[in-house]
C-alpha cells in the first residue's frame, strides 16, 4: 500500500546532537593560543554565588583551570561574560571571592579590549604561564540577561551527525519504541556501525541513555556483521551523556578498521514505566517518586522539583550540569539529559529551594544520593531554578498528525492518518464539537510545537486541503496525553456539524504563562464581616451572593461573608493575557469596569464528605500588573481602559476589601469544612501547567469566628500529606497549632 506523501516513519529510533563545544580559532595576537581546532568551555564556579557571578573556570587540555586576577579589567569581565552566554558584565572580583579554585591557572595578565569574541584572542602571558597562586582567582558578575540563541554551557563535542538503532526485522510493522538494535552513528553523512569488540555494558548504558531508556539490559538477540567499521574501541565510563565523549577511534573516511570476530555493537534496553506500557509490557507498578518535572511542553522536560519533609521544593542552578540532569531523567523513567538549563529557562517555582550546587556523578540512582549543599534565602532565587530536557524514544507520534493552512508553523487545521475499513490509510479532520485547550495542549506536544494557545473549533479559514471526511469525534483528553490517541474518543463518528469549517484547530506557542495563588496569603487574610444588604446591590446584580439572597428582605438585613485576598502570580514565561480582545469586554455599570474574563476564579467551600455547601466565583475585572519581582517593569494597568494581562514575574493582588471577593456562607452551619480556590477554572487561556491552579484549606467556623489552617496548593505536598489532611479537615478546637 503506497503511503501518504507526508507519512514518513522513521526506519529507527534517532537521537540528534543538539549541543556543542566552543570552537575558537585564535589569532597571533595571543602569545600561546591553543592549538588549531582545539575547544574551550568556561563555566562559573565557587561559593556563595548566583547562576550569573563566579569565579571564572576555563576548560582547555583536558583540564579546568583559572584566571589570575593581575591586570584584570572589566573589560575582560565582558569578554569572559558573553562567552557564559551573558549579554555583558556589571563587575569583576578578586583575591578569590568565590573561593580558592583547584589544578591549573590558564592565564595571567590577560588584557582585552572588551570587544573580542574570545578571551584567548586577549593579550596574555600564554597558556599555562602564571606566576600566581589561587588566592589571586578572578571571577566575574555578569548582567542577569541571555544572549539570544545562547545555547547553555552544559554542551557537548559534535564528533557525530546522529546515533540510532537499526532493529533486527527490516520492513514490516515494528512496535514503538525500538529497544534493541545494531548502533549506527552517522559520519560526514554516511551511516556506519560501530566494532562490537570489547563492547561492555557501560558503552550499552550511554547509548540507551541517548535513545530516551534509563538502562541497558542484556542483549537477547543476534545479528550478523554487513559493512566495514569505520568506529572502534569505545570505552565509556558509563557517566557520559553522549557516546561523543567517549574515548573511542575512528578510521578515516573509505577506510575501515580490522574488528575481530566481526560482530557489530549491538545493545538491548529496558524502557521506562511511561514507554513500557506502550509496548504492550508490564504495567507500571505504583512507586513513591521525590523528584518530578514541571512546565515543560514535552514529555521528559520541566523545571525539576524533589520533595522533602513531604513538600516539593526547586533545585538552584548553582553547578547544574548535564550529569546533575541525567540522575533526574533517569530517576523519572527517560534517558540521558539532552541540557542542562540554568535561570529558570523552564519557568519559576514557587515555594521553598531545597537544593544548591549539586555535584553528581552521573551513576547515583537519585539526585538525593549527589552531594548537595542547603539554602539560605540570601544565597539563591527562584529566577535560578534549575531545568532539564531529557532524551526520552522516539515515538512517531508526529508523523500520524499534521496543521494545514495556518499563517505559520505554530498554528492550522488538525489533521490525522486514519485506517478506513478497507485499510487503507489517508487525510481526515477532527471534529470541532467540545475542542478545548486541553486537546490543543496534546496536539502540540505531540508535533513538538510547544504549548497551546487556542483550541479552536471552527477552522473555516484554514481550509488549504482537499480533506472533508471526519475522522474522529468526541475527543476528550485531559491534557497529560503524549497523543491525541490516548485520549477518550467515539468509537464511531458522530459530528453534529459535519462541514470542513466545523473541523478542530489549534494555535501553538513556544512560551506560556503560569498561574498560581499565593497560599499563605489567603490564610492570613481571611475574616467574616456582616455585610448590610443595601451595600451589595452591585455585588447581586454581578451574581456574587448565594441564591437566598434573592429572598432576602431588600435592602433591610445582611449577608455573612467568608473574605480573603488572592495574589495571582504568573511564573510561567509569557504573559497572561484575557482571550478575549478588548473589543467585546463587557461593561459593568453598577461596579463601572471591564470584565475581560466571565469567570476568573471559583471559590468553594466543601463539607468533609466533599459535599459544596457554599459558592462563589468572580469575573476579571481588572488584571493589572499589581507588584513585579526586582528588575521587572508593570506592563499592564486597567486606568483608562487599558490593557489587561499579568506581566512574567508580576502578579495581581485582589484584595479583601473589594466587592465578590468573598464567599457567602449565610447559610452555612458551623463545623469544618474545606476551602477551595481556583484560578482559570474553565482552562480559557492556556498554561504551561494546569495542576498548580487549584489551592486549599482546613477551615473551621464556629458560628462566630472563622480560622483557615494548612493553605497550600494542591500540588505542593505529597501524596501522603494529602491524604492526611483530607483525613483530618477542620480543627478539633479553636486552638491551631
């Protein structure tokens, strides 16, 4: 059966070079540049530190070594800053403020101008040639702010295009993903394997690691040799995120290299619990996990969060490398770490820091096992959680979906391969009827393109195909699937609105926002007050009181007001803005403001059994930038009509004091209860992550007073800490410990 010109599977699983070392072909104007074609790193290093400020360490022979502080200017600091990926530097140290560096000092006197792209093209007394000590290292601070494009320094040398497994059976349907084969790397465009003599299992476990498998297991099949090997003797350590940082020899082009016995390397691996399921093996079995990944848009990548004294908490950046990264993707079920990213390039955390300068090895089962150091508050910010993106198998997931007709990459018609009766597969549209973000958040990851903006369920100006049958319907997913497959779905099409324009789309971004509550503010906050009915006539007219209200004796009487104040914070890495334009607002006369969100937030409060015994939902009408993190400026404020959102690194304060801010709990009987907030409740503007959107509290009323106790967000704690505290709601006197 001919396929579809844009169905192309992939022969095997690929995992495809994304980093690399620095090249610097230096000039003469250095008295001892490196040899032709050799590679520095540099990183920053010591204690205490920020991600951006260090002393300075550069790798060049083998070996890390330092910089003397003599001569030292700023404008070597810019130099060396641009060269960490930082657009320049605020300031330099001496006398090793960051502490005593170890091994080699690379270079003393150095004397830049400021504008050289690398410090070994700065005046200096050659490499290696120092008449100083480590008490005289030099570090930097540099400004707080990326270069574009700078790809981290966690990197690796590129020796290969790529690296895959080639299956034993050729052709034919094969199971997702591919855990066993012959290793082919890929040189100066040619595919070539690699001699099997001497393979060890440590060589298995770094190539597996790329393939996205946390381990090797021992190989069950065997495979005969069919070309020349232009790769031998690998030796890897094991710890090695990448088969390129082995040692290893490779002949020269057109030539192979003698390999006994003639067998190629060939390596099994065992798949992760997520990827195990999919290929039809044992189920996962229910395990206690105290790392996790949050805010990514793939499977596999997130900031990384580990849970202590039964509260998730970050990991500061602070020495966080490829190896750090790989104890965490392995812990989770993937592969080898793909980066290592610093400066919260995945999204802010919030809450506490449990972990700085971790210094892993790359073999220890968790990130719990590296040594770690604690954290102060002065010592490391949320700007600084630490990220990873890890390798995970390929799935070919991608190649069974398609966007049409879209004005870019990012956004179009959703188009899947479908199976007729007749087995013949082919073009088909997803119908639009109940399309939500979260089927658009599926969507996009599974063809890479980063979140959802929109989940779109009518596409009529995107129809760029010939396609008009229906394929599937009634898609349901909650978000977490890798494919629109996995989601629920009719089992026969039925589409109401059968037309190409009815058909489902989606707009996708590389960035997102991210909102949560502030927890502890609304513990503090919180208060009953006994409103006179004759003030909430705005308040009714905006349907903020319960619906006995209505038989209320106007304006005579009160309402009893559960009050608090929310601050919604954005840590995500775009800005929160209403879905709807300014255009169709809606104008409130009564309060005399915009609403640009029908429902922002819902607040409930259950009984014990989980029955609701109270309401309370508010519109937005006024997101504005209330306060922003140091260094951050408001960009938007209500006055005058003006733009509404929640800046990256602002949030917006709803305070007690004003109207719906509240619950209306005059009919409720004094007991304990649960108070539930929640912010985004209809998922109508997409987020990186959904399931920090909801937080909760014990709440005990006594008919008189109220107390709030253990405010936190539903995922904050353990699995343990919450059964605990649905086990126990409410206190059991007005004392709260």
């Amino acid at each position: 059966m001919k396929q579809p010109g844009w169905w192309r599977p992939s022969a095997a699983g690929t995992a495809v070079l994304v980093g690399f070392w620095l090249p610097f072909c230096l000039s003469q104007e250095s008295p001892s540049p490196p040899p032709q074609g050799s590679t520095l790193k540099f990183r920053l290093a010591g204690y205490p530190r920020k991600h951006n400020e260090g002393r300075v360490e550069i790798f060049y022979k083998g070996e890390w070594g330092t910089i003397c502080d003599d001569d030292f200017t700023i404008a070597n600091a810019h130099v060396l800053c641009r060269q960490l990926g930082f657009v320049t530097a605020t300031g330099w140290t001496h006398s090793a403020k960051y502490g005593k560096g170890t091994g080699k000092i690379w270079l003393d006197n150095v004397q830049c101008g400021g504008s050289e792209k690398s410090i070994g093209l700065c005046r200096s007394r050659g490499w290696g040639n120092s008449d100083c000590t480590h008490d005289e290292d030099a570090g930097v601070i540099c400004k707080d702010e990326r270069l574009p494009g700078f790809v981290d320094s966690n990197i690796i040398e590129n020796h290969f295009e790529e690296v895959r497994l080639r299956p034993l059976a050729e052709g034919g349907a094969r199971r997702m993903p591919i855990t066993e084969g012959v290793v082919e790397v890929k040189l100066q465009d040619s595919w070539t394997q690699i001699c099997g003599q001497g393979w060890s299992p440590k060589n298995s476990r770094v190539v597996c690691g790329m393939m996205g498998f946390p381990s090797e297991r021992k190989v069950r099949s065997t495979y005969k040799h069919t070309n020349g090997f232009r790769i031998h003797s690998v030796a890897c350590t094991g710890n090695e995120v990448h088969l390129s940082v082995c040692p290893l020899e490779i002949a020269k082009r057109n030539s192979s290299a003698p390999c006994t016995g003639g067998m190629p390397a060939v390596v099994s691996c065992m798949p992760g619990p997520l990827f195990s399921q999919v290929n039809g093996q044992k189920k996962k079995t229910k395990t206690v996990t105290k790392v996790r990944l949050k805010g990514g848009a793939k499977i596999g990548e997130g900031r990384v969060e580990v849970l202590k004294n039964r509260e998730w908490g970050t990991v500061c950046d602070d020495r966080w490398n490829l190896q750090a990264a790989s104890v965490v993707c392995r812990d989770l079920g993937f592969g080898s770490a793909r980066e290592a990213l610093t400066g919260a390039r995945l999204g802010q955390g919030i809450g506490p820091i449990h972990m700085n300068e971790v210094m892993c090895t790359g073999t220890e089962k968790s990130i719990w096992n590296c040594p770690f150091k604690n954290i102060t508050s002065e010592n490391c910010k949320h700007a600084e959680d630490a990220s990873v993106r890890c390798n995970v198998p390929y799935m070919a997931y991608e190649e069974t979906m398609r966007l049409t007709g879209g004005r870019t990459r990012l956004e179009g018609r959703v188009e899947v391969l479908a199976t007729d009766r007749n087995g013949t597969e082919g073009w088909g549209l997803v119908c639009g009827e109940g399309w939500s973000t979260r089927e658009a958040m599926v969507v996009c990851r599974q063809l890479g393109l980063g979140y959802a903006k929109s989940g779109l369920p009518e596409t009529w100006y995107w129809e760029s195909s010939n396609m008009t049958d229906m394929v599937l319907s009634g898609v349901k997913c909650t978000g977490e699937e890798m494919s629109l497959s996995h989601c629920q779905h009719h089992a026969t099409v039925t589409c109401q609105k059968a037309a190409s324009r009815f058909s489902a789309g989606v707009i996708c971004s590389e960035t997102s926002s991210d909102l949560v509550l502030n927890a502890p503010l609304v513990e503090q906050t919180a208060y009953i007050e006994d409103r006179p009915l004759h003030m909430l006539y705005c308040a009714a007219e905006e349907n903020c009181l319960s619906k006995s209200a209505a038989r209320a004796n106007w304006p005579y009487g009160h309402r009893r007001l559960l009050r608090f104040s929310s601050e919604i914070h954005n840590i995500g890495r775009a800005d929160f803005r209403p879905k709807a334009g300014r255009h169709s607002w809606v104008w409130h006369e009564c309060h005399r403001h915009y609403h640009s969100m029908d429902i922002f937030t819902h607040y409930d409060l259950f009984s014990a059994n989980g029955t609701r015994v109270a309401d309370g939902h508010k519109a937005s009408f006024c997101l504005e930038d209330t306060e922003c993190q140091e260094g951050i400026a408001k960009r938007y404020e209500c006055a005058n009509f003006g733009e509404q959102g929640i800046t990256v690194g602002c949030w917006d304060l709803y305070r007690h004091d004003i109207d719906c801010q509240w619950i209306d709990i005059t009919d409720v009987k004094p007991g304990n209860y649960i108070l539930q907030l929640v912010i985004n409740p209809n998922f109508e503007v997409s987020e990186s992550d959904f399931t920090n959107n909801a937080m909760k509290c014990n709440c005990k009323y006594d008919g008189h007073r109220i107390w709030l106790h253990k405010c936190h967000l539903y995922d904050a704690f353990s699995e343990e800490a919450e059964k605990k505290f649905e086990q126990y709601p409410g206190q059991l006197n007005n004392q709260i410990s």
